[in-house]
C-alpha cells in the first residue's frame, strides 16, 4: 500500500514536471522565434538608418548643396542669350563709339543678369536641398513605420502564443496531479493501517472527501471515525 | 475552440500578423512601381513646361518694351547715342535677368511636382497601413500617378520689365498714351464713331 502510495506520488510528480517543461519549452521557442523575428527587423530599421545617415552627414550635404547650386546656376546660364537683342532699327547707323558703348553695355547687363542669377542660385539652391531631405527623410520614415509596425504587432501576436505555450503541458501537469492526490490518499490510508484491495473496511465507513481540499491526517482520521 | 486548434488562436494570429506584413511589403512595392515614372526627366520636364509656357511671355513683354524704347529714343532724339547703348544694356540685363527667374521658376516648378508626388504617395502608404490591402493601394496608387502626369496650372509671369531708366519708364508707359490703342474702343464704347478697327494712320 505504502509502496502504490509512493510510486502514484512520484509519478505525479514526474508528469507535473514534466507538463511544465513541456510549457516552458514552448515558451521558450515562442520567445525565441520572436526575438528572431524583431532581430530581423531591426536589423532593417538599422540598416535603413545607416542609409538615411549616410545620405544626410554634414560632408555628404555640403557636396549635395554644390551640386543643387551649380544645377540652378547651370539652368539660369542656359536659360539666357549672351548676344545684344535690343538692336533699335537707327542703330545700324551709329558711330563706331556708340556702336561699341552698346556693346560694353549689353557685355555688362548680361555679367550683372549673370551674377544675380547666380547669387540667387546659391540662396534657392538650400531650399533644393532641404527639399530633397524632407523628401528623403519622409521615405525613410515611411519605411521606419512600417518596420515599426510590423515589430509592435509581432509582439502583440506574442502574448497569445505565449498564453497557448502556457497550457501545452497542461495534460501532463493534470494527470501529475491526479497521481499525486490518490498518493496522498493511498499514503494517509496506508498510515491508518486501511488496506483497499483487502477490503476490510466497510462500504459504510467510506467518507467522501472535498477534491478541493487537502486533508490533514488527523482531520481524515477524525472524519473516518466519526460514525462509529 | 477557436480556430487556432486548441491554442487560444496563437497559430492563426501569427498567420495573420504575417500575411499582413506580406500584403503592406507587396502594397509597397506596388506604390513605388506605379510612381516609378515620376523619375528625374518628369520632373525635368515639369521645369520645360513652364519655361515653355513662361518665355513666349517675356518675349512678348520684351518687344513691347524694345518698341517703346526705340519710339523713345528716336523721339527723344537719342537713337545714335551713348544713352540708347545705356539703354540697351540696361534692357539686355532685364531680358536676360527675366530668362533667368523664369528658369529658376521652373526648377521651383518642379519641385513643386516633387511635393505633389510625395504627398500622394504618403496617403497611399497610409491607406496600405490601415487597411492592409494590397490591391486597393495598387489600384489608387495607378489612379493617383495617372492624375499627377495631367498638367498643373500655371500662373501669368506679371511684368518682368521695370523702369530702371527714365526712357524704359516712357517705354513702359509709352502705350498709355498711345493714339492708335483701342482704349474704351476695344470694348465697343469710348468716342462716337471710333470702334477698335478704326485707327489713326500717319
């Protein structure tokens, strides 16, 4: 009796724990294909970062704010006509020194149209710049957010499939404790000398025990014989 | 139970989240497909458009200006002189300055472009975000660029001459006093007799 006692209890035991490293194994792994899964996407976030930096580092402007520059002072260089276009219909008959004032006159309306252009170029070339970042940073953010997204509700998915590794071993867990109550049993009932297979106990003498409640020996005891 | 099979719909949760982060990937690329031909010539081209839409107008501008000049220097008896060559470089920088704004105007056209695109993209990135469907952002994405290629409006250039010079200010005021401009004319009203089509011969 004592011996089924013992075995039925470490039975129990033996399938408790093992319901339990069945669910903390499937924790684990659920754990683990997250952390794989955000290291995934955070090597992107990192990745695109790195990108967005590289692109936006103070040397990498500089260069971009030339180019932006020598673009629009390129476009206003193409954009005006060098020969003089006002040729006043008397002009033909001009002395050679009027002739020639025209000449250093228009040269030097189209150097100032020139250098305005030019001044103005390198003032609306920033704005270029800067639009380009926005521009860019706004990609960047877009992707970010998405891969940000796609992390946040990774790990919300996470909460249910812990929950579920969480009962994975509950079938073992439950047969463990089974085991061990009818251990407990057998050990208190070997402890007062009963002996179910011999059946010198009478039927009449059986109490029915609350399953919820763990019984002091003495207290079994007591109730055993109470009705005698 | 649920449909996850005994775990509390873990498994098909985990479906979801990833058939979702599937669909917004591919809505993704869908999007930057459907814009991929705003590219560097679009924009290039939204900068000609105004040029092309812009220049007939300074040129216009200019002829007016130069006929008034040269109206004023020949009144002024100037036609031969160090002032008309003053003049002249006076108008050629004005030109060339108006061929230059127009240009730049251009550039900030098409930057304008590039905002335009951008934006629409981003509403459509947010409506993949929202709703997750990949077909809906492609299709409006499609809608949105085939929108965006239409041609923006522009507006009149204004005048681009001023009257640096007491002679480009005649010229530019010269048509205001001119007896051969329709004036009221134009419009049926003005003078007893004088319509738009009568005019002044010298």
């Amino acid at each position: 009796m004592a011996a089924v006692a013992l075995a039925m209890t470490a039975a129990g035991t033996y399938a408790q724990s093992r319901g339990a490293r069945q669910a903390e194994k499937a924790m684990s792994a659920a754990r683990n294909a997250e952390a794989a899964r955000q290291g995934k996407l955070r090597s992107e976030a990192d990745q695109l970062f790195n990108e967005s930096l590289g692109k936006q580092g103070a040397d990498v402007q500089k260069k971009r704010l030339a180019t932006e520059v020598e673009e629009r002072s390129a476009a206003s260089a193409a954009a005006q006509v060098a020969q003089p276009i006002a040729e006043f219909k008397t002009q033909g008959d001009a002395p050679k020194i009027v002739k020639d004032e025209s000449d250093v006159r228009v040269a030097a309306g189209n150097a100032r149209a020139l250098s305005d252009a030019n001044l103005a170029a390198n003032v609306q070339g920033f704005g270029d710049l800067q639009l380009g970042n926005a521009l860019l940073n706004s990609r960047y953010l877009q992707d970010q957010g998405n891969l940000s997204r796609f992390m946040s509700d990774s790990s919300n998915t996470l909460g249910w499939e812990l929950e579920a590794a969480a009962r994975r071993g509950d079938k073992a867990k439950a047969i463990g404790a089974g085991l061990q109550t009818a251990g407990s049993l057998f050990g208190m009932g070997a402890a007062m000398g009963v002996n179910p297979f011999a059946s010198t106990v009478a039927p009449s003498t059986l109490v029915t025990l609350p399953s919820s409640r763990l019984m002091d020996p003495n207290e079994y005891y007591r109730l055993l014989t109470a009705g005698r | 139970m649920c449909s996850g099979g005994g775990d509390g719909g873990a498994a098909q949760a985990r479906a979801d989240e990833q058939a979702r982060q599937a669909r917004v990937r591919e809505g993704m690329d869908k999007i930057n497909k459907n814009f991929y031909g705003f590219d560097e010539p679009f924009y290039r081209s939204r900068a000609k458009a105004y040029e092309d839409f812009a220049n007939p107008q300074l040129e216009e501008q200019y002829n007016k200006q130069e006929q008034n000049l040269a109206y004023n220097l020949a009144r002024s008896g100037l036609t031969s002189s160090s002032e008309a060559a003053r003049n002249a470089g006076e108008i050629q920088r004005q030109y060339n300055t108006g061929r230059a704004a127009i240009a730049a105007e251009g550039i900030n056209q098409s930057n304008a472009a590039r905002r335009a695109v951008e934006e629409n993209r981003a509403d459509l990135i947010a409506q993949l975000n929202a709703t997750g469907d990949a077909r809906a952002a492609a299709s409006g994405a499609l809608n949105r660029a085939n929108m965006l290629q239409q041609q923006m409006g522009f507006s009149p250039i204004g005048n681009l001459f001023q009257a640096t010079t007491g002679l480009l200010g005649n010229a530019a005021q010269a048509g205001y006093y001119d007896r051969n401009a329709p004036g009221l004319g134009a419009f049926g009203l003005g003078q007893p007799g004088r319509t738009s089509a009568s005019r002044v011969v010298n």
